[in-house]
C-alpha cells in the first residue's frame, strides 16, 4: 500500500460516501485498512471543517398571545411556556412581563 496526501484521502472518502458499497466491500475494492480510513476520514472532516467560515444569523422572534378567561385569569402562551395571571392584575405588570420576554 503506498502512501496518500491527504487531498487522495479526502477522495477516497468522497468515493466512499457515493459508492452505494458497503464500507467492507468499499474496503475489500481498494484494498484498505479501516483503522488508517477511519483516521484519515476524520482528519480530512476536521480540516475541511476549519478551512472557510460560515456566516451565521441571530434570528430573534418572539410570539404570544394573550387570552383574557371569563374572569377567572389572563393566561399567556409563549414558545417558552405558559403563564397564568389573576384576572385583576395591572396593566403595567403585564407590560412588564411581555418587555422582559422580548429582551
């Protein structure tokens, strides 16, 4: 078995994934060892991981709704849970609460 650059083992890998083989017969066909594939695999993923950056985007978004129950309590469904409230609680209090969920 001669020796490969890393750019050939990152073909082989590549081959690999498309080949439909299973990884034995992929193995078997190219007369590998899978110990040195698995190792030349993961230094091939590691440096194609860390070869570019990726940008990446905060998306905040922040839903509720507010029901108001027959006198029995406000009840406030956010994506984070539900929050029951007695029906005589302020105005501003609610305000409150849905200026912290939005921060």
């Amino acid at each position: 078995m001669s020796r490969k650059t890393l750019t050939e083992w990152k073909t082989l890998v590549d081959k690999q994934t498309t080949s439909g083989l299973s990884v034995v017969q992929f193995f078997q066909q190219h007369n590998l060892n899978p110990k040195y594939f698995y190792s030349r695999k993961s230094l091939t993923c590691k440096t194609a991981s860390s070869a570019g950056f990726v940008q990446a985007q905060v998306i905040t978004k922040q839903t509720s709704r507010l029901t108001i129950a027959n006198k029995a309590s406000i009840i406030l469904n956010t994506s984070v849970g539900e929050l029951s409230l007695p029906s005589d609680t302020s105005a501003q209090f609610i305000t409150d609460i849905l200026n912290g969920l939005a921060s």
